[in-house]
C-alpha cells in the first residue's frame, strides 16, 4: 500500500453524471478519486487529501492489534452475548491452516487466523462471534447457532469466507501486497464536509 502523501499513485477520474459525491478505493496500488466535473483544482486537491485520509484509517480498522482485537471481542461479546463470553486472550495466529479461527473453552483462548486480516470488519465480527460462542456451547447444535442469529451479517460473512476459500482452491488467491479483501469504495457526499481441553474450531 502506498503512503497517503504520494500522490504519484492516485489517479483522479472527472464525471459529468457525478453532481456531488466522492467516491475512493483502491486498484492494486493505485488509489482512484472519483469527484464531479465541476470541482475546482482546488476543490480536487482538497478531497483527494479527504479521501486519502479516509482510506488509510479504514484500512488501519480492519488490519487491528492483538490489543484492539481483544477489545473488540469484548464489544462484541456485551452488545450480541450480553456479556456472557469472557475469553482469557484474543490474538492473532499464523498457525491456524485451513481454520478461520479456534477456541479451547477450557482455557478461554481464542486466536483468529491471520487470513482473516484485512477482510471486511464485518467478516471479522463474523468469525470473533463465531469462537466468542464456543465459549458458552462447544459445539455446531441449534443452541449454537441460535446464538450467531442475533448477528445480523451471519448468512452474508459465511457467503463470502466460501467464496474466499474456493477462490484460494482454484488458485486466484490474493496476489503479493493483496489484503485478500474486495475494495469497497469509500463514499461520501460533497455537501456535508464528512469524510462505520476440546479446541473448537472455524473451517473453510
């Protein structure tokens, strides 16, 4: 990823059908700004600065620490398991194969697969709950999944770990330097000057 100063790498696209939002993402290390026609040279410098911005901290968010993981297993184990799931460490590890994430609930650990670094923050959510709720039922059962249901991204984040894992199968997994994520432009109208000891385990 290229720094948010270099400028050399940002390629900044004018539409007529644009009238007021700006739109960013990335295209391998290219950032592309999408801004209206109409936009001054000024205007344009100004929300490229945005833009740049905004990327770099959206990404920050979805790459977090060991530190900040634990703590937002904590967010999320108050505001979908009230409370309930209590690990005794939340952290990254590279040793997890084909495993999205594991949980030993006799010892409350839980360690999310580096893979998973970079994806969306709502897939990440996803599989932190998933071993969150191996803390109060070991297994797959309908208690289980009646726990994930108050997620409401669950159907959507399993959708897309399969299709990770299949296109990571076929061999079109994500290239050196790729985070492995889809790019999600990051959007933003114009007019509000605004850049959200059994060891249980999360396959492929």
């Amino acid at each position: 990823m290229q720094p948010t100063s270099d400028l050399s790498q940002v390629e900044v696209r004018r539409s007529r059908r644009r009238v007021r939002t700006v739109t960013a993402w990335r295209e391998g290390e290219r950032t592309v700004v999408a801004i209206p026609a109409r936009f001054t040279r000024a205007q344009e410098t100004e929300w490229v600065r945005r833009m740049l911005a905004r990327l770099a901290t959206q990404e920050q968010r979805r790459k977090p620490s060991d530190t900040e993981l634990a703590r937002r297993a904590a967010e999320l184990s108050a505001r979908y398991l009230g409370g309930r799931a209590v690990p005794t460490s939340v952290r990254w590890a590279t040793n997890q194969g084909r495993r999205w994430g594991s949980c030993t609930p006799s010892d409350g650990t839980i360690r999310i697969s580096d893979r998973v670094r970079g994806m969306p923050r709502w897939v990440l959510d996803y599989v932190l709950l998933h071993e969150l709720v191996h803390l109060l039922h070991a297994g797959h059962g309908p208690e289980f999944w009646a726990e994930l249901d108050a997620y409401p991204r669950t159907q959507r984040a399993r959708g897309f770990l399969e299709g990770y894992a299949y296109r990571e199968e076929r061999g079109d997994g994500p290239r050196a330097g790729d985070d492995g994520a889809p790019d999600e432009p990051d959007e933003h109208d114009e007019r509000d000057g605004r850049p959200d000891d059994e060891r249980d385990t999360l396959d492929d």
